[in-house]
C-alpha cells in the first residue's frame, strides 16, 4: 500500500513579535509559505523563537513565497517561527505522512478566522483558517 502525503493549509496574521506558527513535526515531507499580507515576514526553524527577528530569518516580501521538500533536501521538521515587521498575512501548508501534521500554534492576539475540511469531516477552531486535501505517492 503506498504512503499518503496529506496537506494542510492554515492563515495566520504576525506582526510586531516572534510568533509560533507550526509545531515541529518528523512526519513532515513538505512545506509552503507564502506571504500574502502587504508586509514583510521572516521566517524561522528551531526549539525556540531565537532563530527569527526583524532582520535574522528568512524574509518574505509581500507576495513572496517559500518551499521546503525533502528532494531539495531544505525542509526543516522543528518548530517554524515567524516575524512581521508590521503586520502581514501567511499562508502555511504541510505536508504530512497519512495526515499526521503538526501543531498549528496559536497567534496570541492575532486575527482569528477557521475553518477545517477534507473529504470526510469539517471541523472549525479558533486560531486558523485551515483546509486538507490528500494524495498518493
């Protein structure tokens, strides 16, 4: 039987502070950021949120994007931070074996908006904006 790579796609609003955006995850094969805000966004891997500043961190411009993958062998499995320098708008997909994804940590005052699908459930919560989808590999 071959393995399932499920996604999930989470929104978060950062701004103003190192915050925690995904928890660390060795099921993790795949990862997306993309920068959808009008701000500036940095990002961060690590056991704490050290790694991330206004200047440290990998920076997303407005309408920039990020990929991690196991074949270009820069995915991370720790923990990922993020800083906006103003407040700005991401997008999160993981990319997990059979659905075990990570953590999507809680922005402390952050925007809230959720919802939660795939093909045989829907749930909703209060810290992100999420959607799944599944393939085989």
């Amino acid at each position: 039987m071959p393995d399932y790579i499920s996604f999930k796609t989470t929104q978060k609003v950062i701004g103003g502070a190192v915050n925690d955006v995904l928890g660390a995850n060795d099921k993790r094969k795949y990862l997306l950021i993309q920068n959808v805000g009008s701000g500036v966004a940095h990002i961060g891997f690590g056991t704490n949120g050290s790694t991330v500043s206004a200047t440290t961190g990998r920076k997303l411009a407005n309408g920039a994007e990020v990929e991690y993958t196991l074949g270009a062998g820069n995915l991370s499995k720790e923990k990922v931070y993020a800083f906006g320098v103003a407040a700005t708008t991401i997008l999160v997909t993981e990319g997990a074996v059979s659905g075990e994804f990570a953590a999507f940590d809680p922005i402390p005052g952050g925007a809230s908006s959720s919802s939660s699908s795939s093909s045989s459930s829907s749930s909703s919560s209060d810290s992100s904006a999420s959607s799944e989808s599944s393939s085989s590999t």
